[in-house]
C-alpha cells in the first residue's frame, strides 16, 4: 500500500472580509466539538449572538495581519509542509479543517494521485477535542467516503525535536528579558474533563496534571488527551532545556470566549499581573501553535503587547512561531515518517 501524510491545521477565511468571516465562523463554531452544546443550542447561540457582531471584529483583526501573499496560517502551514517535504520520504499534503483547501479536497487530491493509505497529522502539539479531535474526524469521515485507509499522528508535545527547537528559540530573549511566558490557546474546562475517559480523574484529583502515572493508575491514561497535564509537561521541558530559572518562567491561556470556566491564570491578567510586580522586559512564546496565525499575530503581538506596556512594563518581545524553521522541520519529518514506518511493519 502506497502511503501519504496529510498535515491538517486549523483554517481560515478567503479573505479579510465581513462576508467570508461570517461563513468561516459559522462553519467553525457550528463545530460540535468548538461549542459542544446540543445542536438547537448551538445553532442559536452562533447565529443570533455571535455572527450579527463578531464578523465585523474578526474581519478588523485580520485586517491588519493579512500579507499580500494571503492569510498568515494559510502561507506559513504551506512553507512548513514545503519544508517538512525536504526532509521526509513520504508525499506531504496539507489541509484546513475549516475553509480552504478543505480535508474532503485535499483528500481527493490523494486519492487521485495514487494513495490508498493516509497518516493524519493535526499540526497541534497538544490533544484537545477542538483541534486534534475535530480534525481526525472528519479526515476519517472523507477517507472512509473515497475508501482511503487513515490513521492519526498523536499528540507530539513529547517530542525531543519539538521540545529542543523551543528552547532554541527562546534563549536569546532569555537573555534579554526579566521573564519569559507560555501563552497557549485556552479551553473551557468542561473539555477537559470530556476528554478524561477515566471519567473520574482531570480536574477532580488533588495535582492531576502533575501526578505521576507511578502513584496514580488513572494518571497515565487520563494524561495521554489532557490538553492542561501536555501544556505544563511542554513548559517545563522546554525551560529546562533553555535554562531558565523558576522565577523567570511561567504559563498562562489566551483567546477566552464566552462567560464559561475556561483553564487558568489567563494571558491578559497574568501580563498584568507581572507589570505590577515589576517585570519590566516580557517575551511572550506560544507554544500550541506550529506556525504564526491570528492568535499570535494580532492578539498577542499586538493586543497583549499594548496591555502590558499600558500595565507599566517597558519591552515586550513575541517569539515567533517555529513556522519553516528547517531544523524543526527535519524533526517532525522523522517523526512522522517513524510513525508511518511503525504501521507498514504492523
């Protein structure tokens, strides 16, 4: 069987537009794993409550991170896959869960290019039902319709290469700056204990996310989907790989929606926060992402970096995204090709 690798990332809109942003939020916040409420519920939360205002707003934000070129997720996931194809022995496509080019296009592609047998990988380091799950299924629910045979890259913030070429790219700015901080995509809470198959362990046991697998049997199962114990496991791998000491380092979630209990402390408080107890040089890094996007461009590059220099501090730094950094890429090129390795063997 002829095996190919399908890189799929989050998406986004044709353009800056109000029109193309309300028909890319409402495909992917009608996502029940993005609102995971009953579909009536769903449907009337999005369509009276969020497209009549936040099209607008979002077309705004994009507005000012658009590149000639296009979206910055768009470009900066094809130069990755660009990059990851030097490095690798398989054929690489890649993809959008919501917007273009869609996973049933792309999936088509393959199945029109020769390949039987496809190995999905999420391009998010960290397990959550609003990316990695989402993305699987309906890469699943497109190879079973062309008949392709699909399976999935886990969740790769374990990664030595990944892990190293963080660290790599924080050091300088750990040089220069009074602390540095992880800022990574929140989650409400309840997702957290959905993904839990334990049923009985994330956010109900003292320490879950740091409880070692040694004096917890739910641990080790639980650990394996939870986006909080993979967040704080990245963060302090990755410090201790840059050398940095415990009070210069810390982590926080970004991009709350909604009145719902998300994960705790949140970026905009925290940067608060540390301007108030004198940090004065911040480098912010954002390590759930692969490449650079909306969320990192506008809301932490430009938002975050108006709140915290408004809060008192003097310098913000954004440490970019590893995007096509080629040394990174020939990590996860191994990666993936060892998985693909694992099942021909199987």
């Amino acid at each position: 069987m002829s095996q190919a690798v399908l890189l799929i990332n989050l998406g986004s809109p044709d353009s800056p537009t109000v029109a193309d942003l309300r028909r890319y939020l409402r495909d992917f916040l009608m996502d029940k794993y993005v609102i995971d409420l009953p579909y009536p519920l769903r449907w009337l939360i999005v369509h009276l409550f969020i497209l009549p205002f936040r099209p607008k707003r979002s077309a705004e934000a994009y507005a000012k991170i658009w590149q000639r070129a296009g979206s910055p997720l768009i470009t900066n996931t094809q130069a990755f896959a660009a990059s990851v194809q030097q490095f690798s022995k398989h054929k690489i496509f890649w993809a959008m869960r919501y917007g273009n080019p869609s996973i049933k296009q792309v999936m088509r592609e393959i199945k029109a290019s020769g390949y039987d047998d496809v190995l999905v990988a999420p391009l998010y380091p960290h397990h959550a039902l609003s990316a990695t799950v989402t993305a699987m299924n309906a890469a699943c629910k497109s190879a079973t319709e062309l008949g392709l045979e699909v399976r999935a890259l886990p969740a790769f913030y374990a990664n030595v290469a990944h892990q190293t070429a963080l660290a790599k790219s924080i050091r300088h700015a750990a040089a220069t700056h009074d602390y540095i901080l992880f800022s990574y995509h929140g989650l409400p809470v309840r997702h957290i204990t959905k993904a839990d198959s334990t049923g009985r362990f994330c956010m109900q046991v003292e320490n879950c996310c740091t409880l070692a697998a040694a004096n917890s049997p739910d641990a080790k199962i639980a650990h394996a989907t939870c986006y909080r114990h993979q967040v704080i496991t990245t963060t302090n791998a990755v410090a201790k790989r840059a050398h940095l000491k415990s009070a210069n380092f810390g982590f926080a979630f970004q991009s709350r929606v909604g009145r719902d209990a998300w994960l705790k402390p949140m970026t905009p408080e925290t940067l608060i926060d540390l301007a108030k107890k004198g940090i004065r040089k911040l480098a912010v890094i954002a390590p759930a992402f692969v490449v650079d996007n909306l969320e990192t461009l506008e809301e932490i590059d430009i938002r975050y970096r108006k709140t915290f220099l408004d809060a008192g501090g003097e310098k913000f730094t954004y440490i970019p995204c590893l995007n096509d950094d080629a040394v990174w890429a020939k990590g996860f090129a191994a990666l993936i090709d060892k998985s693909a390795h694992a099942k021909a063997k199987a």
